[in-house]
C-alpha cells in the first residue's frame, strides 16, 4: 500500500536516519513537550545545535543562517547540508532542498567541484538556489 508523503517540512521520505542530536531534540519536542521547553531555555553548544534547535522550534531563517554559518567552515559536512535543506524546505524553496535532501552527498560533491573565478566556492545557499534551477 503507497503511503502519501507528509507535508511535515521536517520529515524526510528516506531510510536515512536523521543525526542523534536532531533526533532527540525532534522526538522531545513531539514526546516530552515540557521537557524540551526546559532544554531549549538553555543555550546549546555549538553552531551545529544551535541550527538544529532553531529548526526544532520552527526559526527557519534562524536555522538556514545557523546551518550556512557552519557550512563555511567545515563544508564536507553532510548533517549540516540535510539541515540546510530541512529549513529550506521549511521556508517553502522546495526544489532547491530537494537535491539536498535526496541526495546529499552528490550535492556535496558538486559543492566541493565548483569554484567561482577567484577560487571560492559559492555560498551554500546560492549554490543551492543554483542547483535548485538546474534540476
């Protein structure tokens, strides 16, 4: 029996697991409503949690900035590009995060290939813009 996809911008149609700490913070927030409004009075460590909390409470420009923000300085990493297309996807830019969420590690590869002129890649969101247009 097919099951429709869900219109949830968070939930992915993929066996791909989501990280640990997105996953904690997603499963609290839907399981524990009072416990994850005590974890997110706190600041949380790092631009990678700190991404990952403004998606769980629905700051999706907060959380494209934070992911792009982490993505300049270590671009390889994959969690931060599904993020990315997660709360992209959540904004309503539905082509561009699909290739990030279908099928990321192309979209990495791509990323890491391309280079503008003066020898800098593209900022991750332009180039997923980018990629969005081609596809």
């Amino acid at each position: 029996m097919d099951v429709p996809a869900s219109h949830d911008p968070l939930v992915v149609a993929s066996s791909r697991p989501l990280p640990a700490a997105r996953d904690n913070l997603l499963r609290t927030k839907a399981v524990e409503p009072e416990r994850f409004a005590r974890l997110t009075r706190r600041p949380m460590a790092g631009t990678a949690a700190h991404a990952d909390l403004a998606l769980a409470l629905g700051d999706h420009r907060a959380a494209v900035e934070s992911y792009q923000n982490q993505l300049r300085v270590k671009a390889e990493d994959l969690e931060s590009w599904v993020g990315l297309g997660l709360a992209m996807r959540a904004q309503g830019h539905i082509r561009p995060a699909a290739a990030l969420l279908e099928w990321p590690e192309l979209t990495l590869a791509v990323y890491q290939r391309i280079r503008r002129p003066e020898g800098r890649t593209p900022d991750p969101a332009e180039f997923v813009h980018w990629l969005g247009r081609a596809s």
